[in-house]
C-alpha cells in the first residue's frame, strides 16, 4: 500500500512540476482492460491511433487527436485487482 502511495505521491510531483499547458488528464478505474479501452474511446470521443505498448497488463499510445492514453492493472490491498484508464483532453 506504501508504494502506491509513493507512486501517486511521485505522478503528482511530475504534474505539478509540468510546464503549463492547455491539456487536462482524466482518468478512472475499472475492473477490465476492454472496458477501460472502451471508456477512454467513447468519453474521448477519439479512436486509438498508435499503440507504443501492448501487453496483458498494459496498453499505451496515441488518440487520433494525438493525445495520450493509457490502461494499466494495478493491483492493491484493499481495492484488489483494477486498471486505471487516463488519457489527455483539450482544458
């Protein structure tokens, strides 16, 4: 439970420290791979363009819109097995 905590702790650091920009990530969990795909192409409103990983555990690339995506499994004491979805959006 500590580590994720630190990663949380880590990917909030890096935002913070970003350089401005007209870009919002959103993101979610959910209990499956395809419906975390499936969530960031129907709220996006964008296909999935160029995948740069595709693996059981993890799919990452590019929107059409050029924006990125991501679906990862994490795994956790107390909320178990999930995949959190994020991907970029204009603000």
């Amino acid at each position: 439970m500590g580590k994720i905590f630190l990663g949380i702790f880590i990917v909030i650091l890096i935002i913070a420290f970003l350089p401005e920009s007209d870009d919002q990530m959103v993101g979610a969990e959910f209990s499956t791979m395809p419906s975390c795909l499936a969530s960031i192409k129907q709220n996006s409103g964008q296909s999935f363009d160029k995948l740069t990983e595709d693996t059981p555990d993890r799919v990452h690339g590019f929107l059409t819109n050029g924006k990125q995506f991501d679906c990862e499994k994490k795994e956790s004491g107390t909320k178990g097995t999930y995949y959190l979805g994020t991907y970029w959006k204009d603000k």
